[in-house]
C-alpha cells in the first residue's frame, strides 16, 4: 500500500503520521491531462502539510500562496482582470523559480479568493505548471463561485485520520492489518491477541480522534490534557469560522453545533429541520444543519422510507443524524468525566452514540453514503450501506449484549426489502450466524464501497 510518510515534532520527540490522502495527490499527477486538483476538508485535518509534502517529493519547485494569511497576495490576484494578468500576479509573490514543467503551484485557502477557481481553466490550458488548491469552508464558499469550470478540476476530500491512520501512528504494521483482513475475507476470527490490542486502541481512538496535531500530542507527549486542550481548540476555530462565514445565521448555526452532543444522547438521535425553527428550510445553502456539514464540520445521516436499493431514492432530507466529524471532537464536548470513564473501562456508561460516530466518520472516509432507517414495525437500523446492488443493514452494539438485534431480524425476514445478510459491529471477534455477520468494530473501514481513488471531475 503506497501511502505517505510525514513526520510532526513534539516537545523533542518525532512522530510519523501516514496519510493514505498522498496516493489521491499521486493519482491526480499521474492520470490529469490539465486539470488542477482542489483539496478540500475541514480545518485542521493535515492538507496543507500533505500537500507540501507531496510538492517537495515531486517538483523541484513549490510555490505556495496563502491567500487568507497573504492579504496583499489576495487582494492582488482578486483584481485580476485575465488569466494573463492572474499569473504574472502570482509570479510576483512567488519566492521560487518558475520553471515550466517542474513547479507545482500551490494556492491555500482559495475559499478567501474565489474568483481563482474561476479562472485556473484559463492557467491549465498553458500547461506549463501544475496547480494545486486547498480549502477549508469549499463547500460553504463554492455557491459565490461565478462559474465552476467544468473539466478542469479535479476534486479530493482530505479527512480526519481514519482507525488504521491511528493505528500507524501507535507503531501497527502492515502484518497486524494482514491479519485483521485474512479474518475478514475468510470470516474467521482474529488473533486474540491483535484483536485485544486493536480494541485497546479503538477506546483511544474513541478519545483522541483523528485530528493530526491531537493524534501528535496524543502519542508523543502521552499527554490527556495537552490532548483536550488542542481539542478545544479547533472546536473553538469552528465555532469562530461559524461566525465569520454564517452571516446572520451564525447564531443558530452556532446552536445545533453545541446540541450535537445531546441530541445524539437522546434515544431519538435525530435532528428534525422544523425543531429548530419551526419550519423546513430545504435550500442547501439556507439550510442551518447543512451548513455544518458543507463546512466538513458535521456528517448528516439521512433518514429512508425504505431500506431498498439504491438509498437515495428513497431519502428524506428533513430527517437525518448529525455527527461530529471527528469523534474525539465528540468525546472532547461530552466532557472531561466520559473521558475518564473511558480509560477505566467502565461498564455503566453508555458509550453508543460516541461508537457510532466513529462508525460514521470511517463510513464517511471510506467513500460511503451516510443512511439510516427506522420506524415503528422494524425499529432503528444504526446504518445503510450498499455493497454489489444490495442494501446491507449494519447495527453498532457497544456493550456485551451485541447478539440481540431486533430490527436487524426484522428488516432480515421483511421479503420485499432484498436484504440477503447484515453486519453487527461490536467489541466481539468475527462470527457468522445465519445471515449475520458479527465483525469487530475496528473493521468498519474494511466495508467495501467502491470508492474511487479521487472523488471525481468538478
């Protein structure tokens, strides 16, 4: 598996951190005939460090411009009035040499100049430099685009450090995941011992998150309140892009940010668009729970009908979950008390909205769609995912009682859904029985989705 190496430094001691988010960098320079590629992601998931990786690997030259730091820079290209006029504007901030063919043209957060994305079709038809932009509030901003140009774009989705980032990052080898997906593939159970381990690792995960500056001080310093207090920090950074990019939004914006926590708490789980304000509001860019999820902060799981495929034609936009994208920034807001409770391993405390979280942040990584279903004959599927042209119910159990699923069995012996076999997710070791397959919870990302390698033409 070809995935980047980077490394981070933390009160004197070096951690290395691997992205498989490097291989999509590789993809785009080896497959794009002149098309830039657009990175994308919440703040703080590691683009900008991967992408100058990435550019020093492979270029003699990187230019980088950082367009919400570099006011001057900014407002000099947001004048621009030509392609030609564009380029000769960047050249005059650049501080590396220009050289056809062997510089890579780096322009962060663009979401502070737009007009940028407008006009790199007009750069890609020289052909002469590759380019490369990241933003953090893209699917926030891209609505004041003048015209997306279509074909020249390629587009990637940066996330946080999905489970196997993490446990690279705790020293796991390759011969550990060799045996998790020999277990997988053949349904059989995992080594005691690595499955023992792995477990002990997804409890820290639970509590770090994938955030790439948590995950540094995490193992590095060993460090909890180094650790929260990093976490609290870049809830607090979304809370202030909250209020910078929401308008006269921001404040209930701002509100179902907070509820997040409790509302998953809740037995219901789920957010209903009228709760809020009474009313549905159902325009993307209008609607307050969306916003949070264009800004890659929240990950909505929508509500079907009917479990049948394919999901999306039976959604409703008005009823969905909402996560946190990333689960230590879950952990972080339930407060300290959950933390602690982690770490001692206590049993009393239900830990399941936390688990499915994590659940829906690797689905989420992994190139699934996010669904659930439930209603008052079946009862509650945790989530939906297709595999092959069929619908496959999965249940996330945090406890010990993972083997008793109701609505599993239901939705199961229901004929006109097509359901053939469905997935339990839990603390116990891979079984088969009948049309369930039991699989350690830490294997959610090895679900396939037929994700592709780069998310596509923009």
């Amino acid at each position: 598996m070809a995935c980047k190496v980077y490394s981070g430094i933390w009160i004197g001691v070096i951690l290395v951190l691997r992205r498989k988010a490097y291989r999509d960098l590789e993809a785009w320079r080896q497959y794009k005939t002149k098309q830039a590629l657009l990175v994308d992601g919440a703040r703080q998931v590691g683009k900008t460090f991967l992408i100058r990786e990435f550019g020093s690997e492979n270029y003699e030259h990187v230019v980088e411009l950082n367009l919400l730091e570099n006011v001057e820079a900014r407002d000099a290209i947001s004048s621009a009035k030509s392609s030609a006029e564009l380029f000769l504007r960047i050249s005059a901030f650049a501080q590396e040499p220009l050289v056809p063919g062997k510089t890579l043209i780096f322009l962060d957060e663009v979401q502070a100049c737009s007009n940028v994305i407008t006009m790199v079709k007009f750069l890609c038809d020289r052909q002469e430099y590759d380019y490369i932009l990241s933003g953090s509030m893209l699917g926030v901003e891209m609505k004041n685009v003048r015209s997306v140009p279509v074909g020249y774009l390629m587009a990637v989705t940066m996330h946080p450090l999905d489970f196997e980032e993490f446990t690279w990052a705790a020293g796991i080898g390759e011969d550990i995941w060799n045996e998790v997906r020999r277990a997988y593939a053949q349904c059989g159970a995992v080594d005691e011992f690595v499955h023992r381990r792995l477990l002990q690792l997804f409890h820290e995960y639970l509590i770090c998150g994938g955030m790439p500056d948590v995950v540094q001080a995490y193992f590095a310093a060993n460090d909890m309140q180094r650790t929260r207090a990093l976490q609290g920090g870049i809830a607090q950074m979304y809370r202030e892009d909250i209020s910078k990019y929401a308008g006269d939004r921001s404040r209930t914006i701002k509100r179902i940010f907070d509820l997040i926590p409790s509302e998953l708490n809740d037995q219901n789980k789920r957010f209903v668009v009228k709760d809020i304000e009474g009313q549905p509001r159902l325009n993307r860019y209008d609607n307050d729970f969306l916003w949070l999820a264009d800004a890659s902060v929240a990950l909505p799981v929508y509500n079907v009908d009917e479990p049948r495929y394919p999901l999306m034609m039976s959604m409703n936009s008005t009823k969905f979950k909402l996560f946190l994208a990333d689960v230590g920034l879950l952990t972080y807001e339930c407060g300290l008390d959950v933390v602690r409770s982690m770490l001692s391993d206590r049993l009393d405390i239900n830990y399941g909205a936390i688990y499915e979280n994590a659940v829906a942040q690797e689905l989420a990584a992994h190139g699934h769609g996010l669904f659930f279903f439930k209603n008052r004959v079946i009862g509650e599927l945790d989530f939906l995912i297709e595999q092959e042209g069929r619908v496959v119910p999965l249940e996330v159990k945090s406890g010990k009682s993972y083997k008793r699923h109701s609505a599993l069995n239901n939705a199961l012996t229901t004929p006109n859904y097509g359901i053939d076999h469905a997935v339990v997710l839990s603390e116990g070791n891979v079984e088969v029985e009948g049309k369930v397959r039991y699989l350690p919870v830490y294997m959610a990302g090895l679900l396939e989705s037929g994700r592709r390698t780069l998310s596509g033409m923009v």
